[in-house]
C-alpha cells in the first residue's frame, strides 16, 4: 500500500474533526484537528516519514496523539475513531458540511429535522422550500444554499476535467513555490530561476505553479528537481523541464530555457491570458508579433530574444510594468503614457491598526506581539481586541474594556513593548440593525476603532448596506475592517452596495481596511482600486493573531499593488515625494493623521464634539472628524 500523500492525511484529519463536530464533542477537540490537517497541508515534506521517524510532532498542532493517528493511516489506511464516529451519519452528510454558509452543526439539524442525507436530498428541500421554515435558516439561507449545491457540482465537474486540480489560496501557494525557487537556486547548474504565473501576479488564489529558469546544464537541473524533499511526484524530467507535484499537492511546471529566452518566458507565462492578449493585439499595431519565443518584426523577419522582461515591453514602446498590474485593466494604456503608478511596497509600513491578543482570540500577550510587531520593523501598533459579543472564543467586556486601554497606555513606549507606541483599539462588531456592541462611552474611552461584520451574512444587499452604512454614520468608528466579509476558496462575500459604501465612506471620512490576512484579502483589489479614485483613506492591517502575524502585511500590500495604489493612497502613508509630513520619512509610510493626534495625552485623543452620542444612523451628537 502507498504512503497516504500529505494532501490525503489532512483531508483524513479534517474529516475527523468534522465527524467530531457532528457528534457534538468539544470545541478544543474539533479545533485540534482542524488546525493539525492545516500544519499536514501546508508541510513541505511527507509527513508520513516525519511519523515514522516519530517527528511529526515537530509540526506546530500535531502531538503523540495526532502522530499516532497518521501512523494508523499509514498502515492500515483508515484512522479508527473515524471508522467509529461514520457509522453514525450518511455518507452525503459529511459533503454537506462543507458547503460554504452551513458546516456541521446546520448540517445536523437539516439531517434531524428533514432528513438531509446528501447534496441531492439537500437540493430537493431547498427547491420544495422546506428549509426556509426552519428557524435560524429563511429564504436567504435557502437560495445562498441553492446556490452552494449548484457550485459544489460545477467544482466537482471541473475538478474531473482538470484532472483533480484545485485551486489554493496564495500563501499555501509561494510556501511551496519559494522554497522550490530557493531550493533549485543552489543548485551548481542554475543560473536563473524566477516565480512565474498567477503566483507572481499575487493573484488571490492559484491553481498550479509555474517556474523559469536558465541552466549551464539543463538536464542536471531538472534531474535535481525531481530529487528534492519538497516533491512528492514527478514525471520524466528533460533538457526543457519537468512537471512535478509538491507534499501540498500543488503542481509544477518548471521550464528550463536558454538564456537570451528568459525575459521572452518569464513574460509570458506570467500571464495573464487578458493582458497577453491585449498587449499582442497591441503590438500587431506595430507591425510586431510577441509570443513566448520572442518579438518578431514583420519588416526585418528578425525575432528579438530577450534576456530581461523589460526587454519586451520596450521592444513595444512601453514601460515595464510590474506584475501585479498585468489584468488588462488599463497598465497597456497607462505604460504607453508614462502614467503607471510608483506602487506601495511591504518596506514602506510604519504600523498595523488591527490585531488581537489573547485578551480575546489571540494567542500572545499584549507585550508578545508589541516586540513581534517591533520585529517587523513597525513604529506603532494598535491592540485592537474584539468586542463583547464575538462569540467565537475570548472576548473584552465593556467592564474589562476600561482595564485593557489602561494596560495598554502603561506599556507603551516602555522597553517592555520595545519603545513601540501602542494605541488602544477594538475591533467592534457591526449588529445586524447596525448599532455597536460598545456604548457611545465605551468607544470614546479608545484611540482607534475598527467595526466589522462577523455574523448574519445572510442578510439581503439592502439590509446589509443599511447595517454597514449605519456603522460608518457613527463619528466614533476610524474604520471598516473586512469589508465583504469574504474566505477566499471557503466563504463568498455577502450581498451589499458598494458604491453606496464608497459615498457615506466619502462623506463622513471613514478609513477602510485592506486586511491582509491571507484568507480575507478584504477589501479586494477591485474594490480597493475604486476607493483608491474615490480619495479614501485606506488602511493595510495584518489582523494578526499571533507573534509572527505581521508577515501576512505582504498579502495586503499585494491587493494593494493590484489595486494600482501608491503610499500616498494608504492612510499610513505619505507620498515619496515627501513633504512637511514627510520630512526624514523618506519611502516610509506613517500613521494616519488622525490617529496621531488622539496619542497620548489623552486629553487630546477625541475631538470635543465628537463625545458620547447614540450609535443609531443619523442621529444627533458629534460632526464627523474630517482631520485626516
């Protein structure tokens, strides 16, 4: 029997944590599971050799416990205790419980309460309208479900069709395809070896990896790529190449080519398919062909190979134009004009206004993620810990909120935090009417507020915009966190107006928030790129809910760059131009203006006008700040 692949011990695990979940166990239990499929899935090598070894526990969430379980797999090719717990439940019912918008408690009730068993049975009480009638469900839910039975379908169609590739969310992605590039780069034949594709466009997710590069041998290049600890199988490697697939189950198209072809390549399978299109419709215009062979000049017959990328696009009269840009979007246009923006860079962070400690679900003190944050090389950081209703572990009561903010004005600047300045923060929620979970008092006690929405998705477009639109009417919220409430490959965004949002975030001065978690990527490029025009002050947070959490600022800056933003864009920036902001600042991005001049003392952290008021839309109190 073949070693169980890494991709097939965490789909096991996650299995088990959801039969644990329909089974009604503990949370730390399911919790437990769940996190140890993610550490399989996102290894780097076979965790089934780790096992063996019995190192497995070495990955973060896995113990003796969890390790014993791989090895059970292993040998015998099923984990016992999920034997055990699928003999209580239909097969189809596990299906079900992963459609986005249900998960295995809902999942349980349309099974005891209508007989769901399967996707189809599921489909019939949603057509019949029978699902509506149960509470906590309504039409909504019903249509979202609908919806979610057609597109699990569609995926499985497509899943066949592309031979069982899926796609995977970006970070999962350049795991992998770094430590390959890094991997193949010490290699004694490599020369030059570069990320291409959707993953270099930082794309949100991708399907599949591709990589070029040049080789003084080609063929010992590609023999080695084959041999390496992060591939778990590989076909017959040659001179070009050589197709592999990694422990994580992503594939691999590494394409080895000669020199004076590397900028020809790397543009090419760059991509994307729209802006290569366009730019070889463009380029027709002048009498040129581009392909991944060259520039062919219809005049001469000669084809230019070109070493360099930037080659390319100045055999067509363009700028080089950055990765991120290339979705035909206008970059043709704007790199024919000299007009593409100088785009933010990860460098260019100051601070982060959005994180979490174990206050509420974090994992790491307030101390603890002052010094990582101060690692990352930030100024300041706000603590921004969720509100009193969260409902998914920790929370800070309006009781406790007085003794945070004073824990927090304490440590800041002290060499306990590493001379960070920290603000005291919330992350609120947005109730469904769009009132606050925090009094008007409560708020007006902290530097920075973050409102989000974390609960009844399912609200219609126009109950949602009402809901969001009332939390920005509030003079007491900085700024709108994850705006669409979206997971990348786990859970659509909900329904709401957009362009709505964008004029009341307009009217009133509120910030959004680009949040860079890896899995949210929230707002998106499109939306960022349309508050970017509209003049918004927009905010990259990390969300970090652990130390090392601030690396995921890349992520943030990426939908940023997508979204053809410069510093002088983001509400913790200043343009390189500099300017008396800016003096000394050089590239560097600083905090918002307005949170500068709510820094301690703490007299000064509120305008006089904007005190206690009702959190209701429109009522009266405090003008909106317009300082920024």
């Amino acid at each position: 029997m073949a070693e169980p692949t890494n991709s097939e011990i965490a789909t096991a695990l996650d299995e088990l944590g959801d039969l644990y979940e329909l089974d009604g166990a503990i949370i730390h239990r399911i919790v437990a599971y769940r996190n140890a499929a993610k550490a399989v899935r996102d290894a780097s090598v076979s965790v089934t050799a780790l096992a063996r070894e019995g190192r497995a526990t070495e990955l973060p969430g896995i113990g003796a416990t969890i390790q014993e379980k791989v090895l059970a797999l292993a040998d015998d090719g099923v984990i016992p205790a999920a034997v055990k717990l699928r003999a209580k439940f239909p097969p189809g019912l596990l299906e079900i419980t992963r459609l986005p918008g249900l998960g295995p408690k809902r999942a349980r009730r349309l099974f005891e309460e209508l007989s769901v068993d399967s996707l189809t049975a599921l489909e019939t009480a949603a057509s019949s309208h029978q699902i509506r009638a149960l509470k906590g469900f309504g039409p909504k839910a019903e249509e979202s479900i609908l919806a979610a039975v057609t597109d699990a379908k569609a995926d499985a169609v497509a899943g066949e069709n592309n031979g069982g590739s899926r796609r995977v969310v970006l970070d999962r992605a350049l795991s992998a395809g770094e430590q390959l590039v890094t991997a193949l780069r010490v290699h004694p034949a490599s020369e030059r070896v570069e990320l291409a594709g959707s993953a270099r466009r930082m794309t949100d997710s991708v399907k599949d990896l591709d990589i070029i590069a040049t080789a003084s041998d080609p063929a010992a290049l590609a023999q080695a790529a084959t041999e390496l600890d992060l591939v778990e199988a590989a076909q017959q490697p040659s001179e070009s190449g050589v197709r592999l697939r990694t422990h994580s189950g992503i594939k691999v198209d590494l394409r080895i080519v000669a020199p004076d072809q590397f900028g020809n390549l790397l543009q090419h399978f760059t991509g994307s398919k729209e802006h290569n299109m366009a730019l070889r419709e463009a380029a027709v215009r002048k009498g040129l062909h581009v392909s991944e062979y060259g520039v062919l000049d219809d005049a001469t017959g000669e084809t230019h190979r070109c070493e360099r990328e930037d080659e390319v696009y100045a055999l067509l009269g363009l700028a080089y134009i950055e990765p991120e840009l290339r979705e035909n979007r206008g970059e043709l246009g704007a790199a024919a004009a000299g007009t593409l923006p100088d785009l933010v860079t990860v460098p260019d962070l100051r601070g982060d206004l959005h994180c979490h400690t174990t206050a509420s679900d974090g994992s790491a003190s307030i101390e603890e993620m002052a010094l990582s944050a101060r690692e990352a090389g930030y100024e300041y950081l706000a603590i921004t810990d969720h509100s009193a209703s969260f409902g998914f572990g920790n929370e800070v009561s309006a009781g406790r909120l007085h003794e945070q903010v004073a824990r927090i004005r304490e440590l800041s600047g002290t060499e306990a935090v590493g001379g960070l300045t920290l603000l005291a923060g919330s992350e609120v929620n947005i109730l469904p009417d769009g009132t606050l979970d925090y009094t008007d008092e409560a708020l007006a006690e902290l530097d920075w507020v973050v409102a989000s929405v974390h609960s009844s998705f399912q609200l219609d477009s126009a109950a949602m915009t009402a809901r969001i639109l009332r939390a920005i009417s509030n003079p007491l919220v900085d700024v709108i966190g994850h705006i669409s409430g979206r997971k990348i490959l786990r859970r659509p965004p909900y329904h709401f107006d957009f362009p709505a949002i964008l004029e009341a975030a307009v009217e009133t001065g509120t910030m959004l928030e680009i949040n860079s978690s890896p899995d949210r990527r929230d707002m998106n490029d499109v939306h960022a790129r349309a508050a970017g025009r509209a003049g918004i002050p927009i905010v990259i947070n990390c969300d970090a809910h652990r130390v090392g959490g601030f690396a995921a600022a890349r992520y943030g800056v990426a939908t940023a760059r997508r979204a053809w933003l410069g510093p002088e864009a983001v509400a913790k920036a200043v343009g390189r131009g500099g300017g008396a902001a800016a003096a000394g600042a050089g590239r560097r991005l600083t905090p918002p203006a307005r949170v500068r001049a709510r820094w301690p003392p703490v007299a000064a952290r509120r305008p006089a006008n904007a005190g206690p008021q009702t959190s209701a839309a429109g009522s009266p109190g405090g003008q909106r700040r317009r300082d920024f």
